[in-house]
C-alpha cells in the first residue's frame, strides 16, 4: 500500500512548496512524477522548476520531450510512471489513479479554492476505503506542516 500525505496549502503557494518538496524527495535518493491537471499546467511548473532558486539546479523534464524513463522528476498529465519513481506528486486537481506504483503519493491542493477542497476530501474518503495510509498536513501560521490527522 503507498502512504499517502494530503498538504493543505493556506500560507504557501504551490510555486512555493513544490521545489522544497522535491529538492527533499531527490536528497533520499528517490525519483518523482510531477502529475498536473492540464498540458499548461505542465509547462508552467516545467519553466518555473528552472528558475525558481538562482543557486539551485532541480534535474527533471516533461512528458513528450522524450527520455521519460530516466528523469529523476518526470513532470505530466498522465498517469503512468514510466521511470518506476517512488514519488507521486499529483496538483491541480490531477487523478490519482495508480497510486499503488508508489511508495509515497503527496496530493497537494488550495486551501482557498472550495472545490479543490470537495475534490481533496473525496480522495481522502476514497484512499482510506482502500486501505492506504493516509495522513493530512496543514500550514500553521508559522508556514510549518502540522500533522492534523
């Protein structure tokens, strides 16, 4: 069963957490898919993963550049994991079908956007009838990931 790690974005954006989370996963030694809702999406996160730290360099591509089975951060819409990583990152609302070819599943979503909410609570609900190990993190006032269930 992957374990699965709701983040509940309310101080941060997701331009500002992913990097860190990623910066994170690759330090273990793990590989990600970055799973977004939509092609654009993909090409926002693509060009702002190149330049989001001046004094940072976070390897990956996106889905269609080719060689997807070897990037340590595999950016797509899609819900295959073509590099066999440990690591799914689904944002925006993306499907999390297939989260059983994961170690590790982070949904991340906008704390101010109602429906992103509805759609979290129903993977929660859905995940935890399935049996996987899910936990759900919300930013303090402080910006730190607190435990909540």
């Amino acid at each position: 069963m992957a374990e699965l790690l709701f983040y509940h974005l309310e101080r941060s954006t997701l331009e500002a957490v992913l990097p860190q989370l990623l910066e994170k996963t690759l330090e273990r030694g793990w590989t990600a898919v970055v799973r977004a809702g939509s092609p654009e999406r993909v090409k926002a996160l693509d060009a702002h993963l190149w330049t989001y730290r001046d004094d940072a360099f976070l390897p990956h591509g996106a889905e269609g550049e080719g060689h997807e089975d070897i990037q340590p951060v595999l950016l797509t819409t899609g819900t295959d994991n073509p590099s066999g990583a440990n690591v799914l990152f689904a944002v925006d609302g993306a499907d999390i079908t297939g989260v059983e070819t994961y170690q590790r599943c982070v949904l991340m979503f906008d704390g101010a956007d109602p429906a992103a909410v509805a759609r979290a609570r129903e993977h929660w609900k859905a995940v935890k009838a399935d049996g996987h190990d899910a936990t759900y993190w919300q930013q303090s006032e402080q910006g730190r990931w607190e435990k909540k269930a």
